[in-house]
C-alpha cells in the first residue's frame, strides 16, 4: 500500500503469503480482489449441469455466469448473460462509450474500468515530438477523458502510456479473468489466460453500470499445437496460418482455445500474439491455457502474487481432459514455415518463401517503401529483441535498411526497457525512427510523405490488419502483415523477393552473407523499467469533479436519445447503398483524420460508408438520391433523406461489418435516419453494435436473394408487431416498374434485444428500467 501512495508502479509480494489470500486484481486497484472461488463454484455448478468435460474457454465464461444454475446453456445458439470482472477502453471509443454513460444517469461504475490514451496521437516526426504534438491537438478530448474518469471512478492511462492492449497485458489480464474492452483486439489478454473479449462502447456501458452483459454462447473451436517453434518462425506465424485456414469470418461466432504439448515452446507475449491477431478471424477471442510461461510473465511484471494463487487454482485454468471442441485445427510447429499475408485481406497466407513470385506474377509490387514494426501485436521486449538481432547482424556488415523502417514500442515500460538495454539503439543505427508508444500506423494514424495518394507501393507491417487504405489512406498501397524480424530482414534487402531463410545478402565489402536466424530473450534479465509514471487514479469521491462539454464544440457532443419504434412495420425505405464485396468498419466509418470527431456523433456522421463500393456505379461514396436522381455523397443523401422524413436501409453483402469495434459505424446510419440493414452475414461485434442502437441487422433467408434488390427498389419490412426470437420476418421488394416481390429475412434477436429495438436502444432501455425500479 505504501508503494502504492508513493507513486511506484511495481511490487512484489512472496508467494507463500498469497496463497488462498486476498489477491487484488491490479497494483491500481489494492482492494479489488480476484475471486476465483466464485468461478471455481460455478464451474462445478455447471459441470454438474451438463454432465461432461468442459473446455477452458467453457470454464471461464460458465464461471461468469449470472445464474449459473438456471441460465440455459447451448454453444451457438443460446445467450448468457454474464458478469465480467473489468472494463477497458481507448480514447477513440472511450468518448462514445463515456458519453452513453453519462446519458445513463449512473454515479459511479460498477467493476473496475480503465481509459487508454493511445489511438489520437499521429505518427510524424518521431516519439517525443509525436506525443507533444497529440496532447496539444487533443487537449480538449484528453480533459473529457481524464475529468469523467475521475468523475465515474475510471483509471485514466494517460497520453504516451502505451497501447491498450500492451498496458492490460502488463498490469490488468491474468488467468481466469472475464475482460470486455472496446477494441477489437481486446483478446491479446488471451495470451495470459483469459477470456477478453472485444465490443462496442454500449455493452461496456451495460458492464460498468451492473447490469449483466449479453452474449451469444460461443462454440469453441480447438487448435492443437504439436512440435516446437524454432529458427525463423514465429508465434505470428501461428495465426497467420490459421487466418489463412479459417478466412476473415471462419471463427465467428467462437472462441479459438490453442492447446497440446506444442503451446509450452511460445512465450506468455508470442501467445498474447496469437490471441490478439484472432480478431482478424472473426473469432469471440481466443485463449491459452495458464503455464509456466504465463507464470513466469506474471513474476517479471509484478505479479508473483497472482502466479502464486493461480497455482492454487490451476484445475480451473486449462480445459479438462477429453473435453469436445466443435472443429479442431492441428498445427505442427516444427513444420511451420514464416509466413507473410496479404495484400489488403489478414486471411490471404503465403510462405514468405513464395511470395517474391507470388507478387510478381499478381503484379504487385516488389519493392518495399516502408517497414513498420511493434503495434499491439507485436511489440513485446521479445519481438523487439529478436527484430534487433537481425538489424545487428546487418549492421556489422555495414548495411542498414533499403526502405524506411519505423518502431512503435508498445508501453512506456517497453520502450523505456529496449532503451536501457540497446535495442532502441541498434534499431535507430540500421535506419528505424522510434515512434511515440502508441496506435500510430496501425489505425491509420500516419502522416506518410513518402509517396503521393493513388501511387501503387508495398509495405511490410507486423500489425493485424491490412484492409485497403488501412494504414496510410492510400488505397493502392499494398500491405502485407508478418512477423517484426520478416520485416527487419525485408526492410534491410528491400524486397519481397528476399527470402532471410536461404538468400544472401551483399556486405559493405562485396563479401556475400546469410543472415542467420535470431534469437532474443522472452523477458529482460533485469527487471522492467516502468519508465514514466502515466496513470492517474480516480479519487476515492468523484462526486465534485465537473465533465465539461461545450455545446459549441466540433469534437464533443452530449447526446440526445434515439426515437421508440412507432409500433408499425418500416414501409417503402428507400435503399441508401447496395454495397458491392468487402465492407468493413474502416469502409463504414473511416478512422485515420476521422478519429478527432469519435466524440461528436454529428460530425463524424459525415464519414458513413464513405469507403463502401456501390453496385450501381462501382465507385466509393457516390449514391443516387432517390428524390433528385442525382448522384452525391453518401452522407449527404442520408441527411437529405433524414431531412424529408425517410426511412433508409443498406444492403450489404458477406460478413458486413468485419474488423473494429467500433460502434459509430452503427450509430452513424441511425443518427442519419437508417433503420434497417441486410446483408448475406455478419461480423459478430458490428451484429451486436447495431441491435444495441435500435437497427435491425437482418440476413438473407436465402443468400441468393441478394441479387432480387436493386438500389432503386423500396423495401417494406412486414411482421414486426409479431417481432419474436427464431421468427423471420418478411421484405417485400417493390420496384419502379411497380412489380413487387417478397423474400424472407432472418435475425438473431433474443427478447431483451427485441426490446432494445422497440425502446429505440439499449440505453433507452436501460433508462426505462431504472425509472421503473425507481
């Protein structure tokens, strides 16, 4: 408690005090315990119940469970509701998730929750410059950020912490906790066993007010892991080739649940690696089972303590024996080679041995302009490490990178450690620039100069994702995504054509040479620098503190409640968009300049779909107004409708909504006067983001039927008086020529969520309730 009010960052304390003791959950949070008697009472509830072997994804969402003795449990189909241990969120989604709360009434949180300053800071000049000029643009939001955390009792994670999910790794996940965090990639905290899931603003809103939080029960897809990684493969290697397995939307709906002898060869960050890269998948989240690489984690960053009881409780930490798994992947790690995915899709798998070739027969190009290494992904002291021992080795032969090379460490502990240790040096000497401990590239945060918008060029990352214009804005840049010493060794020869595993490289002397395979150490042999202090603790009273939002402001808005359904079907919309292929969050609402506007709905609604390809005219933000038959922006006809008292719908095609967390691409076309979208399928975050906000998700009954809607049709949507769970409902299509049409639509609406649609949102709802229970 002493280093606590001091200022200190870490502790230790002996196991042998821990054990079956009051354990708290953070160094931040000394009287907010872990409990892992709850869990381990209701896994045996459970158990009992369903008379067989449970996965340990299954245990952990089970030993979440509200009611655990009555709540009906089915994988896939049935939803559970559920009580999560803690809330994370980042500054881009903290501002929206903030502001619901504030809407919601509530004094104080109910579970631990934390705020992260690390997607508004743009990638320019370097770290410190970066950083300085972030606080300065974004002061106005940070204030919000840090006055409300003080007000409802959040941690506030200041700008220059680090990214999200590096900082919960370090300080917030453990084995057995039950996390949800409003970013996609929520499930790095996989990588130290636990269940961290990813969502929108609204279903943290749900956790922090108590009120038990909604979820489909997950099937769970099993990954065996034989053999022992070794040489120049890596843990990334490991998801790049089951997204190539599983596609952009094959472990929707599931949890991926790695295990076997292979998972003891990964560090505790090479699994958190894997876990966090499973959103590209389409997976709930994905996990490893606790082991004395996550034990020796946990002792290196602080938390020997928790280690200690986790011991105690390890039966509940790693799934039983002879428990079923729904699909099951095997993967020999001893065989596994590196890998390399892309362009403009994560799922796109090649060995990094093929695709010099694979480029030049596609036509993409071979040069590689820019390497960019760290993210969330990849940027432990582990990855750090093994990219500097492949930047020493060139170094030595005189040679630096051919294309530029940047590195954003993941923490201020991470970057504070490679400092003190040489690698940040080492990095710099071969051409690097050190980033600010932030998003940066990876969301778009990038002030690239290198090339002009629309010239075709290829980069190398070893983020997550690479959808088009993801990085830069830029759609004929060429992302590729593999592991951070792929990309040292690209950046150095400067080609995809290099493979580092049997090509050689030319000294400064003429002298030909092969670089040889790294290795680096998982953790410091010291301990971890904690770097600067960046946290600040919510005081014990809010109740004072002011959260000031000037009505006048262009980036903060206050909001105002969505409108109850009328109690009639929605007849004769009119059909803002048919989306022709692939149609992300990044295509529904832009980030990159768009995320200074995350906190004034208003004004980043002016962003809707402007990336999505219309079917009628093959162009991105180009519609046909269906008053004016001209043809405009997309924004710009949503509005007009709005304004002329419309109802609008978009139709869309597979796995609509894939990527992000973000729940502006669902409070956007609602905001614009959207009410319903209807796609072939759905990526499950964006599904729940829109049913929260009062929309109807809708699918296809039939795929096919797809094809029977024109952008110039009207769409009735008829039976919603009768709106009930498992029910389709109808579309009747009329076209202009006055021919009409019906097909059948599905939807995965459960009672409660039915409720969210007649009450206009989920926030409605819950304010409805209160009332009432008040």
């Amino acid at each position: 408690q002493h280093a606590l009010n001091s200022g200190v960052r870490r502790y230790h304390v002996a196991p042998v005090l821990c054990q079956r003791a009051k354990v708290a959950m953070s160094h931040f949070e000394p009287n907010e315990y872990i409990n892992y008697e709850k869990l381990e009472k209701n896994i045996n509830i459970v158990r009992k119940r369903l008379d067989r072997p449970l996965t340990l994804s299954e245990k952990i969402v089970y030993g979440h469970l509200d009611d655990p003795a009555k709540q009906e449990i089915e994988r896939g189909k049935t939803y559970l509701r559920l009580r999560p241990d803690r809330v994370a969120m980042q500054d881009a989604t903290a501002q929206m998730a903030m502001l619901q709360f504030i809407s919601s009434g509530l004094p104080k949180v109910a579970v631990p929750s934390t705020i992260h300053c690390d997607h508004l800071i743009e990638a320019q000049a370097g770290g410190e410059k970066d950083l300085q000029r972030a606080k300065d643009i974004n002061q106005e939001v940070y204030n919000f950020l840090s006055t409300a955390g003080a007000k409802y009792g959040v941690g506030f994670w200041k700008p220059g912490s680090g990214i999200i999910h590096q900082i919960i790794l370090e300080n917030y996940s453990y084995p057995g906790v039950m996390l949800i965090g409003t970013d996609s990639h929520t499930p790095n905290g996989g990588g130290l066993g636990g269940i961290c899931i990813g969502v929108g603003g609204a279903d943290a809103v749900d956790v922090m007010a108590g009120i038990p939080w909604e979820l489909k029960c997950p099937k769970v897809i099993g990954v065996k892991l034989t053999g022992k990684l070794s040489g120049w493969t890596s843990p990334k290697d490991v998801i790049l080739k089951v997204a190539g397995i599983l596609t952009v939307k094959g472990g929707t709906g599931a949890i991926i649940e790695y295990h076997g002898p292979g998972v003891d060869s990964i560090s505790c960050t090479g699994m958190a690696t894997i876990c966090n890269m499973g959103a590209e998948i389409g997976a709930t989240t994905s996990i490893f089972p606790y082991n004395e690489r996550m034990k020796k984690y946990l002792g290196k960053t602080g938390r020997a303590d928790i280690a200690a009881l986790a011991d105690e409780f390890k039966q509940h930490l790693v799934p039983d024996s002879g428990c079923h798994y729904d699909q099951v992947i095997e993967i020999n790690l001893s065989e596994l080679k590196p890998h390399i995915n892309g362009p403009f899709t994560p799922d796109l798998a090649h060995p990094v041995s093929d695709i010099g070739a694979v480029a030049e027969k596609e036509g993409w190009p071979v040069d590689i302009r820019v390497g960019l290494i760290g993210s969330c992904t990849n940027s432990s002291y582990e990855d750090m490490g093994r990219s500097a021992a492949v930047a020493k080795q060139a170094l030595a032969h005189g040679l630096k990178c051919k294309s530029k090379f940047t590195i954003t460490p993941g923490s201020e502990q991470i970057r504070a450690t490679i400092e003190r240790d040489g690698y940040a040096k080492i990095l710099r000497e071969v051409g690097g620039l050190v980033l600010a401990n932030a998003c940066g590239p990876c969301i778009g945060q990038w002030d690239r100069k290198d090339i002009k918008k629309g010239e075709k060029n290829t980069i190398v990352t070893s983020y997550n994702r690479n959808f088009t214009g993801r990085n830069d804005a830029n759609p004929e840049t060429h992302a590729f995504v593999t592991s951070p010493e792929i990309v040292t060794a690209l950046s150095i020869a400067g080609t995809l054509k290099f493979n580092p595993e049997t090509d050689y490289l030319t000294g400064a002397d003429g002298k030909k040479f092969k670089l040889e395979a790294p290795d680096a150490d998982e953790l410091p042999k010291l301990e971890f620098d904690p770097g600067q202090d960046t946290y600040q603790y919510p005081p014990k009273d809010g109740s004072g503190q002011h959260v000031d939002v000037s009505p006048t402001s262009q980036r903060l808005q206050l909001l105002e409640p969505f409108d109850k359904w009328d109690g009639k079907d929605l007849e004769d919309m009119l059909i803002l968009i048919k989306v022709k292929g692939k149609c992300t969050t990044d295509h529904i609402s832009a980030a990159g300049p768009w995320l200074k506007f995350r906190g004034h709905l208003d004004n980043i609604s002016n962003n809707l779909l402007i990336g999505a390809i219309n079917i009628e005219n093959g162009k991105a933000n180009s519609v046909r107004n269906a008053l004016t038959q001209e043809f405009g922006p997309v924004p710009d006809t949503a509005r007009y409708y709005k304004k002329m008292g419309i109802k609008w719908a978009v139709v869309g095609d597979e796995n609509y909504g894939e990527g992000s967390s973000r729940e502006h691409a669902a409070l956007e076309p609602r905001h614009l006067g959207g009410r319903v979208i209807i796609t072939k399928s759905f990526a499950r975050i964006h599904e729940t983001n829109l049913k929260k906000q009062g929309l109807l998700p809708l699918t296809f009954a039939d795929p096919a039927d797809y094809n029977k809607i024109h952008p110039v049709d009207k769409l009735s949507i008829v039976g919603l008086k009768d709106f009930a769970p498992g029910k389709p409902l109808k579309c009747i299509i009329k076209h202009p020529n006055g021919s009409q049409e019906t097909i059948m639509l599905n939807h995965t609406f459960n009672e409660s969520q039915i409720e969210w649609f007649q009450a206009g949102s989920a926030l409605n709802r819950m304010k409805e309730l209160q009332q009432k229970s008040s």
